[in-house]
C-alpha cells in the first residue's frame, strides 16, 4: 500500500528544501517529476562524493524514486509541455526567488487557469513579500535573521556552523510538505486549489517557541549560556578523559538523582534549575569535573542500556549508522540501482500501521524520464526530436 499514491506532482526545486520534501511524498508513494535543466546547475548534483559512474550520493538520495524531466524553461515549447502536465499533475513545489517564475509564465496565477485545483507551493528564504523578498541567502542567514543564533552559543563565543540544515529541512521543507498535506485535506472537501508561500526565515522564527515567547511576554531577552536549555544550567555537553563528549539532560529531579549517583557526587542531589546562579554553577562544575575521570567507553559501561536518567552519548555518524536503535527503526535502507545492485542510503522518519515506505529507485540521471514523459504527452518521436534540435530539452 502506497498511502500517497494519489498525489501527483511537479517538482521544479533545487537546492534542499524542495527536493527533501518530494523526496518525503516519494517515499510513500507519490508521483514525483523533478523539471530539471543542464543551464542551472543544481548544487546537490555536484555535491561529492561520489559513485563509479559519477553520480553525486547526495544527489541520488535526495531525489530517489522521482522521474527526472530535462526542459529548457525559458522556451515557450517547454512552458506549454508544463501545462500538458499539471492538468495531471497538479501539485507545484518550487524554489525560485520571488518573480522568476512569473516571468517565465509559470506562476500560480498562470497556471491555475489551466487547472483551477492546482496546488501551488513556493519555498524561499524570506517569503513573496517584504523587503527581503529577493534577497539571497542560505540557511545560516535565515537562523540568524530570525534571532536564534545570538543566545544558541557559549558566551564569548561564536554560533556553531551546524552539521545539518535547520532553517532549510526543519523550516522550508517540513513546512512545505505541512502545507500542501493541509492543501490536498482542503481540496479533497471542497475541490478548491491553493498558493502556499513558505519562508524558510518565518519558519525558524516560530521556533523560537520558548524563549521567544516568554521574551514577548516579559521582556527578558534570552542570553548565550544563562538559559536552561542552552548551557545555563547542567543541561549541556561535558567533554570525558579521552576527549569525546556526552549529552546530559537530566533535568527532573528523579532524572538528576539518577545523574548524581552515577557520577558519584550525591551531596548535590537536591540542586535544581531553580537554584540560585552560584549553586547552579557549582553543580555544573561538579558534573563537568566528574566526566573528565573517565574515558568515553568507561562511561559508556557506566551510563549503558539499563541507566535512565537522560545522559547520552554524542556519537559519529559511524557510530549512530550502527546504533541497535537507529537499526531496530529502519534508518537504514537499500535502494534499488539502475545495475541490479543497491545503495546504502537515510530511510524514511514517519511510520504508519500497516504502510511501508516505497524506495523505487535513487536519484535519475538529469532528463532520464524525459522521453518517457513526453510521449505519456502524446507526442511523437519527432516532435521530441524537434525538441532536442530547438534546445527546448537541456
């Protein structure tokens, strides 16, 4: 059972926010066309490493199980094979900055008077409207303008570059597919199309859900290292003998008490964030002193499998590839290749009773489908050759 298999759509992203969220509708089911071009390089397709046959890794997850279609955009030819498309196709997810694809006759108010159902969904870093609609950016600039790096740091430090991509994967594309699921929902009842405008800016801002609130409502500004969650209290990272490091969460008081006895300081059972700053501060020195006695796999006997006070390891990705949770939920999984063989690559998040993700196929060769397409169209062999010959399909 494939519970999206009714969803078709037309995916003109590039970059990461996109494409992560056609890939999620893919994965259980949906009818996924990536419109590509050779006359815009898209970064995740150069990205290294990559395979024997020069393909991008990244590439081939992010766009596993979707059809790849080569159009040249900019050609009145390619914009009318668009139209053919959505009256099946009518789901639209895009990533151009604001006007693009107005100019190209391919905005949501072009397009819906062909298919008035249409779905249409633009990712951006700042929206389709206020002064920083056409700004560039990525996903550093959208954190930062959105006011959340400046008290997610140590004091006296820098913000840390992040390994993964917030603003863009947690602000455009979970966003995005929130919202055209809520679209489908509205469509499916009252058969009423819609335009989604996600900023990946606004998106991030809305996560400054606790100390963005109790800022607007008190006044206090949340300050690098003085909160509870960002360093203030004992809730951080604490670095062992050997130079690895483990999480603690322990916040609640059976948690702690747990914390405090096996690092053998149980005089400070009863500290609490609620402390004062002085008593605060002695506790996290007491932790910080008590992990570096020890090498990270003597800790890892220490705080094992039958410990439950929130401490946690911080792995390599190596490592959490192998980790019997990350095993046990599937988060591994081969794809099928073009040459029989599999490829190794990040499963699906979301479980349902009874569904099972559908991995098809990873990442197409850019325009690898598009014959294909084109004659599922109706047109002939040398229309489409026309095509080629007109530079319609780069």
């Amino acid at each position: 059972m494939t519970i999206l298999k009714d969803l078709k759509i037309l995916d003109f992203s590039s970059m990461l926010p996109g494409v992560f969220t056609t890939m999620m509708f893919a994965d259980f089911g949906a009818d996924v066309i990536h419109v590509e071009s050779t006359r815009r390089v898209d970064l995740m397709r150069i990205m290294p490493p990559y395979d024997d046959n020069k393909e991008s890794y990244i590439h081939q997850h992010l766009n596993r199980s979707k059809k790849s279609l080569k159009l040249n955009l900019k050609t009145q030819e390619a914009v009318e094979i668009v139209k053919k498309l959505i009256q099946e196709y009518d789901i639209v997810i895009e990533g151009f900055r604001p006007g693009v694809m107005e100019r190209l006759g391919l905005d949501y108010e072009s397009l819906k008077q062909v298919n008035p159902k249409l779905i249409y969904c633009s990712v951006t870093g700042y929206g389709q409207t206020g002064p920083y609609r056409n700004r560039p950016g990525h996903d550093n600039n959208y954190l930062s303008i959105a006011g959340i790096l400046d008290y997610s740091r140590h004091k006296g430090k820098k913000p840390v570059s992040m390994g993964i991509q917030i603003a863009d994967i947690a602000g455009g594309t979970l966003h995005a597919a929130i919202g055209v699921l809520a679209c489908a929902l509205h469509r499916e009842k009252t058969g009423e199309g819609k335009y989604i405008d996600i900023s990946m800016t606004d998106a991030v801002f809305t996560m400054n859900a606790l100390y963005g609130t109790a800022f607007l409502g008190s006044g206090e500004l949340p300050k690098a290292e003085e909160e509870i969650l960002n360093g203030g209290t004992f809730y951080d990272y604490y670095e062992t003998k050997d130079g690895r490091y483990f999480s603690v969460g322990s916040l609640e008081p059976h948690f702690r008490k747990l914390l405090c006895e096996a690092l053998d300081i149980p005089e400070l059972i009863q500290s609490t964030f609620n402390d004062s700053t002085y008593t605060q501060k002695r506790f996290k020195e007491a932790v910080k002193d008590a992990f570096l006695t020890k090498t990270f796999d003597e800790w890892l006997e220490v705080f094992n499998e039958d410990f439950h006070g929130c401490v946690e390891p911080v792995l390599t990705f190596e490592e959490a590839c192998n980790h019997p949770q990350i095993q046990a939920r599937n988060m591994i999984v081969d794809v099928p290749k073009e040459d029989g063989t599999t490829q190794k690559q990040i499963g699906t998040a979301i479980k349902f009773d009874g569904v099972e993700p559908t991995y098809k196929f990873v990442g197409a060769k850019i325009g690898e489908h598009t014959v294909e397409i084109l004659k599922s169209l109706g047109y002939s062999d040398e229309e489409i050759e026309t095509f080629h010959q007109m530079g319609v399909l780069q």
